[in-house]
C-alpha cells in the first residue's frame, strides 16, 4: 500500500497546484514518558537498552537519556543477568541469545517497574536479491528495483522486517521502515520488492531481513504508520496515535528479540 | 388502513372530483419534480408535484384557478371547472426565456415556508452554472463550498460533511440508486456531470422515511428525462473534460432518451509526447449518463437509466489504479387511478477498484467491490387535499468483496480473496403529508428497517483488546446478526403570519453499512463494511427547529435554524489498524458515541439583477471512545466552530454577470506530536491528545465572469471565467512534522498547500 500512497503524493505533488513551506505551530507542553528501545538479537552481541525521556516536539536537541535504572534480563529456561550502565541512558551487558526462548526484560526504575517480553525465532534466510531494471515512470525517474527472494516457513504466522543499506549508509527515513506478514505468501517461495527505492547501477545494497514475533510486528507496523508518510492530512495513519509498544505502564518503545539475515548485492 | 381514520374524513359528503396530470418544462418536456399546485381561491391549499412530475388534487365540485409554480419558471394560471375528474398536463416556460434573469417579478419565486421538511436544500442547477468553479463546472461543488451548513472534506474535496455526521453517512443517490464513492482525480471532482442532471435535494434532516441507509443526509439527485419536444445537443469544453449531451423524442409524446457523456482529456496530449514514458501513462476519467423513458397507455411510464463513470491511472505496465462506479435502475410508473400513484424500482449499484503492480508472471493486483441489488416498491396515495401518503417497501442485497487478491507465479504470493461478505438490509414504510391547517403543514411517519448479515462467510469474534477469540464458518444464507430498528421521522411547519414560519423536525436514523478510510478526505481506496456481530448498526436521533422569514414579496429569503444530533455506535481505529485485506479487521475498530448541535443563519435574495446569499453557521461536533482521550469528548475531524460564506452575482445586462464568493471556516481538529524521541535512530512522534489542535482559519476569495455569447431559438454559447482562490490564500491541506533535512535533530511543521490562483475557462454550447 505504501506505494500508492507515494504514487498520490506524486499526483498531488507534480500534477497540481501545491506548495510547501515552514510553519510555525505552537505546541502544548506535556510531561516527559520514558522510551524504552531494546533490540536483542540471537547469538552472543552485546545487548544494549536506551533509556530516553521524550522531550518538546521542536526542541532542538536529542531527547535524554535516562540513568539510574535496574535493568534485568532473563529466559524461560531460568537464566537471568544484569545489564551494566554505561551513561547517557544506556545499559549492556554481552548476552547469548537462544533462538526458541522466550526472553523477558525488567527495567526498574524511580520504584517503577516496567517489563515486557519477547519469543526469539528461528532465522528465515534470504535466498536470494534480484536487481531488475524499470524504465522511467511518469514522474519516477528509472532505476533498479531490488527483489527479495526467501522461503517462508509453512504453516505458521510469520513477521519480517527489511533494513537495507545503500553504499554501506542505512536508510532510515520514514518509507524505509518495512514490516509485513506471510498472510499472503505462508509457505511459499517469495520474490517480494524493496518496495519504496529505485537503486542505480553500481549501487552496493545490503538487506537485512530480521524474522521477529507478532508484538514486534505490531509495533514496528504502528510505528511505519506514523513515520512513513506526510502527505495526507493525517500523516498516513487511520488514528494519529503512538505505536503499539510492548511494555507495560505507558513505556514508550519496544523490547524485541529477533533472528536476522543479511545479503549484499552490486547493482548491474 | 387502519391509519386513514387519523387523516380527518370530513363529515359532510359535498360531491368531490380530482384534478392530476404531469408538469413539465415546456421546450424539452422534462418533468418539474417539486413544482408547486396551489387553488388560488382556497387558501394554503396545494400539491407538490411528485419525483416523477406527477400531481393530483382532489377539490370540491366547483370552479378553480391552478397556480403552477416551479423554481426558475414562470408561473402560470389555469382556470377550471371541476364538476367531473380531470386530467390536466401543464407546460412551464422558463423564466430565461420570459423575462430574462435580471427583470424582479416577485410571482416567479416559490415560496417554501409552507413546506414542512425545513432543513433541504435545493440546488439551482441553472443559477449555479454563474458561480466560480474550480477547474470544472461541478453540480454539487455550490452545496459544499458555499453552503456553510455542508462543510467540505477538503480543499476542492467532493465528500462532504453535514451537520456532524461523517463523509459515508451521506446517502447520495442517482436515480435510487447509491454512488459509494462520488469522486473522480483522486478526490477534486464528483462524478455528476451537470449536463445530465435535472434535480439535486439534499435534505440535512426531517427526512420522510422514505429515505434510510444512512444517519446524516439524503442527497438525491435526479437524471434528465431527455427532449421530449426535439431533438436537443448541448455540451462544453473545460480545462480538464469536454461534455457532450444529445436527447430526443423517441417516439413524439411517447417517450424520450437522453445520452449524456464526459471525459478528460488530458491523457489525449500524454500520448502525443515523444517521451515513451509520459506517452504510456494513462491519466483519465470519463462518465456516462444515459436515460429513456417510453409511455405505455395512459396509465403506465416506464424509465431506464444508467451510469458508467471510471478513472484510470497507469504508468506502462508499473503501477495501474482504477476505479469506478455503475449503477442502473428500471422504474415503472403506474397510475391505478387519478389518486393512487405506484413506482416500482429495480436497481443495480457497483462499485470497485483495481490497483496492480508489475505485469505477466510479477503482477501483483487488488481489486475490491461493493456490489447491491435493490427493489423497491413506493405507492403515492392523495387521500384528500389535506393528506398525501407514501407506503413502502424495499429489499438490497449487499456483496461487499474486501479484497480479491491477484499475483503472478513469480510473485510466490497465493491469489486469495478476503472473504466476501453478503448481508440483505430492507425497509417498510409509512408516511403522510398532512395539511392539518391554513398555518399548520405536518410529514410524519415510520421506517422499520432490518439488516441481515448471513454466510457464506466467518463469523469472527473478537476481545477487548482486538485479538481473534474464534471464528466459525456460517453457510450460504445461513444468519450472522440481525439487526432492526424503528425510524420515527416528524416535521412540521407552523405558519405566524403571510412572511414568516417556524419549522421542526426530528428524525432517526439507522446505518447498516460504514466506510473506512485511511484519510481525512475520501478516497478510491477507501473501504466500505457492514455491520455485524461486532459492528453495530450506527444510529442518530437528530431535532431541528427554524425560523424563516421573507421580505419584499419573498424576495429575501431569511432563516435561523437549531439542531440537535445524538450518534450511536460511531466508528474508529485502533492505533494501527491495516484496513486493507485483514479478515480481522473488525477486532482492530472502536465504537464510540457522537454528538453536533449548531446553528445555522442565512440570508438568500433570488431575484433581481443582484442576486446572492449570506450564510453563516456555528456548530460544535464531538466523539467520544472508551479507548481513545481517556474517555473523554473530544472534538471530531470536522468541527468547525464557525463557517461564513457569502455569494453574489451581479447581472451586468442580458448577457453578463459577475460572481463572487468569499468563504471562512474554522480550521479542522487535528492531532499534533507535544514531544518526540528516537526509536532506531528514527525521529517518532509522541502524541498525548486526539484532535487537540487546530488547522489555520481558511479562508478564500472566488470569481467568476459568465458571458452568454450568443443567443438564438436555434444556438446559444456561453463562457465561464473563474478564478479560485484569487487573493492567493496559502491554506494549509495539511501540517506535517518531521525532521528537518539540513539538520535532523532539528524538527519542524512543514504546511501543504493546494490550488493557489487556479484559473479556468469554460466553453458550453447549446443547439
């Protein structure tokens, strides 16, 4: 769907009267939420939690980090570590991660205790990239379209994400956020598109497809929603809202294990 | 029957005879729906004629003189002697062609404070065609820009709001028949082409409960019937489309065919360009009106109309969009005899879109329909000059496919349809127009209405939180839910003196089947649902109370009008709703309550060589979800506190006029970030309150030059200047927060604006 949006935004930005400029908008002032981000991903990496107090919309500075919490992670085989502060909101430790286990995070904070969990799957490994050469379209210039190939495991619901890097730079502006379902593939052998970008030739890509459980999934899909476009009135999503974290006490953020596979491809 | 005893026999047995027959244009035959038959010698006694130009009087033996009236025609008189039952077919001239529109005759201006449904609004097809436009001359385009109690969805939008209800309650019918999506070119034009149209009322509130299906308004628009009289060609050529309309007789007297088409054509110079790539892009939209009418004897009309429109985008074999709406509709007018009229209905509705990627072995396509078959049975009963009645049935059948999946071997993606969804909604009703007094005009009755979702399909259940609790496969015809209602309707006119009424009104309404969008404005893409286990049918309780007043022998036309609406089981997201292909879609949905109240001013002048109207409306519109604001009532998208619009022309002479409109509203409710923070490096939004803020005031100026050309009895040309938004006001579209692409720490509100100084010219002929 993503990519009819664009195709809109397209219509309405070429085809029409329109203009865009900076405006000033007075922003109410509300307390601080904590934002928790914990990606923990299998084998042995070292885990890093970021804790941030979100901080005024146009301020112009990152939101801070937040120390002096007790940071807890364990599995459902029973074992459990602490993650060790290293300032400026954020805590590690080196953790070997177990696909098949359900892992839970507890981050203790100000008498607060937040806790969210998270099953890490097995990994889905990328077959295959696949550059192929589209014509100029209308008002889309040409270029390459680059098509994941993979075998999606039978029966069960699965979720991925795509991360893709460009001449070793991560693409990381709003349609670059790409998660989805095998609603319409289980099973198969896929050729899905990395929908949202035209490569040109000599271009180095790298796609990352992570393979994570169903909060993951909800959250960073809510996330893509808000993030990924700004040319309907209301911002591309149905409800203006937050995402749909998986902790608990209004945190902010996720705590997602996941399973990934990288390929690289030089586009000619 | 037992109701007749409530419509006041009269005691006494004076020998009583009936006047009817059909009013009709006099140069092309067409039928005057809602012209007015008055008995100047009884006063406050009359008839409107009925949807199908239709009327029948019963009156006392004795002579009479019959006022015919209509908007926009001369008046005329006829004398009769009613000592035995009459048939009597009337021609109107138009007033263009009498006097010309700039001569002030007070006796040309129907006078609508007798008329108990207050809250309907008739469109002048013939005066809007003075008004500004935007781009293209648009029949509904007047209703919702200038009239500040239908407030548009967006600039240059086609859905529209009224008095708080959402974009789907809006029921717009063509011929009976539904149009799901009135929009063309993503949004900026509706799907009606003027050329083919003869009559639009949107009725805001006080319906009679012969309209149902939706909770706010009934827009019904009514097809020529095509020159009965000769054969007529008449068309224009715009910026974007060119229209070309050609009617005649069938057989003289007998029947008559109108064949009214439209098309952009933009796309035609694309595929000059010696670019490939711009010269295979397909850019286009076209719609077809075509209608035949044939009388058979004197008691039995038969009509046929259809409608075909369609947009088509595509870049080569890339990327495709298509969408389109077709309805058709069989109607049999039978007279049973001069007092007791039938109308029986058969109707078709489609509407779908196709979007696809790629082609042959790589295609990826959806396609979705909505699809309704639909009969219906009225019978008009004019009981006596003091009771009209209507009874009713009719029965739909909804198809609603989500989405039917299409994707090539390469794809690895399994074709699949979303199921399908069949649901039966039906209706039965009861309503008289009751002349209670010389003062007092009364329309009252009930709606039962029932919708039935049934299988084949699943029922799905699901928990508070959304999540699937089970499901259950139901067989064909098999019940999911049922629901019923009763729909009371009531409205009233209540004559103070010869200048001045007060009006009110309530209705209730029921809504079986809701639209989801995943914008603000609508969309092809927009996706309708029915009720069901989870989804309950919406209703609205509205109350509206007028005051209307005319000055000058009606040449002013002044109201104040109140109004009261209570919504049940209004719908919306969950952060993160996907609506599209999710069989679980429901358990994603929230249902809450609404409520608008407002008031609405105007002030209209008809007649003379300056015409125009001042409008103003103040309202408050609010939803309120358990899940959404921490329950409490919050503003909806389209409460706009205050709305003023003023139109005017000016008819320079015979030839010229001039037109201006300035319009203001409030800014629409938005929701707006209050912080941020980072998640994967990513800026993210922190919303803490729905539609706490606002959108800038908007505000715009419209003009417009009409120069009838030339004018004979075999020719006549004229031409539309307009310029929109002429003063260049930048009105926020929308206000979007990101980070800036110098310096990403640094976030900002980036405004969108469309359609600064757009011009237009209009070329329209008519031979």
């Amino acid at each position: 769907m993503k990519l009819v949006y664009i195709f809109f935004g397209a219509v309405l930005m070429t085809s029409l009267w329109s203009c865009e400029k900076v405006i000033q908008v007075e922003l109410n002032e509300e307390d601080s939420q904590l934002a928790i981000e914990a990606p923990l991903y299998a084998g042995t990496n070292t885990f890093r939690v970021t804790l941030t107090a979100t901080n005024s919309y146009f301020e112009a500075s990152l939101p801070n980090g937040v120390n002096g919490a007790a940071i807890t992670l364990s599995d459902d085989q029973g074992s459990s570590q602490m993650l060790t502060a290293v300032g400026n909101g954020q805590y590690e430790a080196i953790v070997t991660a177990v696909p098949g286990r359900v892992y839970d995070l507890q981050v203790v904070l100000a008498g607060v205790t937040y806790t969210a969990q998270s099953r890490l799957l097995d990994v889905v490994t990328l077959d295959q990239l696949e550059a192929e050469y589209q014509p100029a379209t209308g008002p889309i210039p040409e270029g390459y379209f680059l098509y994941n190939r993979f075998n999606d495991p039978a029966n069960e619901e699965n979720f991925y994400r795509f991360k893709h890097w460009v001449n070793d730079t991560l693409q990381n502006e709003g349609l670059d956020l790409i998660v989805f379902d095998d609603a319409f593939f289980d099973g198969n052998y896929v050729r899905l598109p990395l929908a949202n970008q035209f490569f040109d030739l000599g271009d180095t890509v790298q796609v990352e497809m992570i393979h994570f459980d169903k909060p993951a999934y909800e959250f960073f899909n809510s996330m893509a929603d808000i993030v990924s476009n700004d040319q309907s009135p209301n911002g591309g999503s149905a409800a203006p809202g937050n995402p749909i974290s998986n902790w608990n006490n209004n945190a902010l953020g996720y705590f997602v294990a996941m399973s990934s596979d990288t390929l690289e491809v030089v586009i000619q | 029957m037992i109701c007749l005893t409530f419509f006041g026999f009269n005691g006494y047995t004076q020998e009583k005879f009936t006047v009817s027959g059909h009013v009709t244009d006099n140069a092309n035959g067409e039928d005057l729906i809602g012209a007015q038959v008055r008995v100047a010698e009884l006063e406050g006694v009359g008839v409107v004629v009925n949807e199908y130009g239709f009327y029948s009087l019963t009156l006392e033996k004795g002579d009479y003189t019959l006022v015919f009236r209509s908007i926009g025609y001369a008046a005329l008189n006829e004398k009769i002697s009613l000592n035995q039952d009459l048939s009597l077919d009337i021609k109107l001239t138009s007033e263009d062609d009498v006097l010309g529109p700039m001569v002030v005759k007070g006796d040309t201006v129907v006078n609508t404070l007798d008329d108990a449904d207050g809250s309907k609004l008739t469109v002048d097809l013939g005066k809007i065609k003075e008004l500004p436009v935007l781009i293209e001359p648009d029949p509904i385009y007047a209703l919702t820009q200038y009239e500040t109690s239908i407030k548009s969805a967006g600039e240059g939008n086609a859905g529209f709001y009224v008095r708080g209800g959402g974009l789907d309650q809006n029921l717009i019918l063509l011929d009976e028949a539904p149009v799901y999506n009135p929009s063309h070119l993503l949004g900026f034009f509706s799907v009606f082409n003027s050329d083919a149209l003869k009559d639009v009322d949107l009725y805001k509130g006080g319906m009679l409960p012969e309209y149902g299906g939706r909770t706010s308004s009934v827009m019904d628009i009514r097809m020529k019937d095509g020159n009965k009289e000769k054969l007529g060609v008449s068309g224009g050529i715009g910026l974007v489309s060119s229209r070309l309309t050609v009617e005649a007789p069938i057989k003289k007297g007998k029947g008559s065919f109108i064949v009214s088409g439209r098309r952009s054509l933009v796309d035609l110079f694309l595929g000059l360009s010696p670019d490939e790539t711009i010269s295979q892009s397909k850019l286009f939209f076209y719609d077809l009106n075509l209608k035949a009418n044939y009388t058979l004897g004197k008691k039995d009309r038969i009509y046929l109309s259809g409608y075909f429109g369609r947009d088509n985008f595509g870049f080569g074999s890339t990327f495709g969009l298509t969408w389109g709406n077709a309805t058709g509709t069989i109607r049999w007018n039978h007279l049973f005899n001069n007092r007791l009229f039938s109308n029986t209905s058969f109707i078709y509705s489609n509407y779908d879109y196709k979007f696809s990627f790629g082609e042959d072995e790589d295609k990826v396509g959806l396609e979705s329909v909505i699809r309704d078959w639909n009969f219906k049975q009225d019978y008009s009963y004019y009981l006596n000059n003091e009771n009209s009645m209507k009874i009713g049935y009719n029965v739909i059948h909804h198809t609603i496919e989500p989405g039917n999946l299409e994707a090539g071997e390469n794809t690895g993606i399994i074709a699949q349809d979303a199921i399908k969804k069949y649901s039966l909604e039906g209706a039965v009703y009861i309503q008289n127009e009751q002349k209670v007094s010389n003062r007092l005009n009364l329309g009252y009755g009930l709606r039962y209405s029932f919708f039935n979702y049934m299988g084949d399909g699943v029922k799905y259940e699901f928990d508070e939180t959304g999540e699937m609790t089970s499901e259950q496969e139901v067989g064909a015809w098999e019940t999911i839910q049922f629901y019923h209602g009763l729909e009371p309707r009531f409205s009233s006119s209540y004559r103070l003196n010869p200048s001045s009424s007060v009006k009110l009104a309530y209705n209730r309404n029921y809504q079986y089947l809701h639209l989801l969008t995943n914008a603000t404005t609508s969309s092809p893409t927009d996706v309708w649902i029915n009720s069901s286990n989870n989804v309950k049918p919406q209703i609205a309780d509205q109350i509206a109370l007028g005051y209307f007043k005319n000055f000058k022998n009606n040449m002013y036309q002044t109201s104040v009008e109140a109004y009261y609406k209570d919504m049940q089981n209004v719908i919306d997201y969950r952060t993160g709703a996907d609506i599209f292909l999710n069989n679980e879609l429901e358990g994603d949905l929230v249902y809450g309550d609404g409520r608008a109240y407002g008031l609405e001013l105007s002030v209209k002048k008809t007649q003379g060589k300056f015409t125009g109207s001042l409008s103003y409306t103040i309202s408050k519109t609010e939803r309120q979800f358990d899940e959404i604001n921490d329950k409490q009532w919050f503003s909806a998208r389209q409460d706009r506190t205050h709305d003023l619009s003023a139109v005017g022309t000016f008819h320079v002479n015979k030839k010229v006029s001039i037109s201006a409109a300035w319009i203001y509203y409030t800014g629409d409710a938005v929701t707006f970030p209050t912080g941020k923070y980072l998640i994967d490096g990513q800026v993210v939004p922190y919303y803490t309150e729905r539609n706490g803020y606002r959108m800038p005031d908007y505000h715009r100026l419209d003009l417009a030059v009409n120069w009838k050309r030339k004018k004979t009895e075999k020719f006549e040309s004229s031409w539309n200047f307009s310029l929109y938004n002429a003063y260049g006001r930048e009105n926020a579209y929308s206000i979007s927060f990101r980070p800036s692409e110098d310096n990403p720490i640094q976030t900002e509100a980036v405004q969108l604006s469309l359609f600064r100084w757009v011009p237009s010219v209009t070329y329209n002929f008519k031979f």
